[in-house]
C-alpha cells in the first residue's frame, strides 16, 4: 500500500518537531516529576491526536467558506478592506483578542450546558496533563468551540499574514498550556495565559471548577470574574468524577448515550 497518504495525514514532521521540543521541556521543568513520558492512557490520546485532524479538518474548513461567504455577503468590502490595511501587529492581536473572547463565551456554554458539557467532558477527562493531553478533544467540542472563534477572523477582512501568524501561535500555545511543566509567566500571567493558569482549569478540585475558559489571554476571565490567577502552586489532581470510559471509540459515543447505568 502506498503510505504517503498515511504518513500525509498523520503529519510525522510536525509531530516529531513537538516532540523534540515538550519532551526535553516536560523533563526539565516537570510540574509532576513523577509522571512518567508514557503515562495512563497517552495510546488513547496518540489516537485522538492522529485521527481527530480527518473531522476536524472537514468541519473548521467548512466553518472557514462559510465565514468567507458570510463576510462577502454582510461586511462592506470597505470595512474589510481597512481592517486589512492596518499594520500586521495591530491586525494580529486585533484578531488574537477577538478570537479568545468568542472561545471563551463557547467554552464557558460547554460548562454550563449539560448536553454540551458530555462532550467537553472528554477533554476534562484527562487525569495527567501534558503535550499529548492537548488532543484529547471530541472532534465536536473543537468544530463548534474554535470554529466560533473562527468566524469573525475569515469575514471581517484580516489578512493573510495575520491569519497564519494566529494559527500558528494559537496551536503552540495549546500544546504549551497543557504540557507537563510548571511555568507560570511571573508577572506577565495576567497578560498571557501560562501552562499554570490552564492547569487549574483541569482540576479535579470542585473549589476550582469553572476558572480559567480563556485560551489565550486571562483577561477575558478577570474581566467576567472567573479568574483564578493561582501562581505558588499547581493543582495535586486532574479530571472529573463523570464516568467518561476509556478508549478512543467510546470517547466519541459517550456525548450521545443515555445515562443508564443510573438504574442499576
Ligand atoms: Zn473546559
Ligand atoms: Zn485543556
């Protein structure tokens, strides 16, 4: 069989370079030392990381040409054209704010929604955090939540340049956030968010829960009073008490079942 096509999808290089660079990380400023490379179920996030980029692909390519179409169809051409005439840094964190700030609105209605809480719960189910942990995400959970924050970078105009550098920026910081490191920004973890700030988003802490929903900048939660700006300590545990079942398949189908195990 021809293996390009595999190894096209998997995208071996882009994973390798992620390798090379959180795994002497990870070992270095480890948040849990303890924690080994290959911990619990990191054959089941191997799965998400590989097989989720195929829907989720599809799905923020589609909200993608429905943006552009919405842009051309309901921003005037002159208002596109000056929000592609600003300088790159300006457009770029133009885009970076206004993009997490949908994020957040959608990550804080997949808390607070039960039915969309099942499948955000796939992702809180992760009981030991690192670069890996990232990708454990229900393809739907990703389509609808970034896919949101999508919406006004295609229509309002922004260019090119500035779309790539927030992709770009956005998919290391992911990773970084949930890598297993303790880094805190010091006094800039107000402005950034650090692998510290989004630990405390999964801890399995009820003290703790519903803290933290922005991706990229805590203002959003400081501004919305869901902040929990903790920087001497990282959380002792992770996950959530729902009975998400391990494996990649179940993990699909789990948002969709009825809770029957109640009865017995
Ligand atoms: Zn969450
Ligand atoms: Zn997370």
């Amino acid at each position: 069989m021809d293996m390009d096509w595999l190894l096209g999808f998997i995208d071996v290089k882009a994973i390798l370079i992620v390798i090379l660079i959180f795994g002497p990380l990870e070992r270095m400023l480890p948040a849990r030392p303890q924690q080994p490379a290959l911990r619990r179920a990191w054959t089941t996030d191997a799965v998400h990381c590989v097989v989720n980029r195929i829907p989720i692909g599809i799905g923020l390519g589609l909200v993608a040409a429905l943006s552009i179409w919405l842009g051309d169809a309901a921003v005037p051409a002159s208002f596109r054209a000056s929000v592609a005439a600003q300088p790159l840094w300006l457009q770029t964190v133009i885009l970076m704010l206004l993009a997490d700030l949908i994020f957040y609105a959608m990550h804080r209605l997949f808390h607070t929604v039960p039915a969309l809480w099942r499948i955000h719960a796939i992702h809180h189910s992760i009981s030991d955090l690192d670069w890996l942990a990232a990708y454990r995400i229900h393809p739907l959970d990703q389509i609808l939540t970034k896919g949101a924050s999508l919406i006004p970078a295609f229509a309002l105009g922004f260019s090119d340049a500035a779309l790539a550098i927030f992709f770009v920026v956005f998919q290391w910081h992911t990773l970084l956030l949930h890598s297993n490191v303790r880094i805190g920004f010091g006094p800039f973890s107000w402005l950034v968010a650090s692998p510290c700030f989004h630990h405390w988003h999964h801890a399995n802490d009820p003290a703790h829960w519903n803290r933290n929903f922005a991706a990229q900048f805590p203002l959003w939660d400081i501004l919305f009073g869901t902040a929990q700006m903790r920087r001497d300590a990282m959380p002792d545990r992770y996950g959530i008490e729902d009975p998400v079942p391990p494996g990649y398949g179940r993990q699909m189908v789990y948002p969709f079942q009825r809770e029957s195990k109640d009865a017995a």
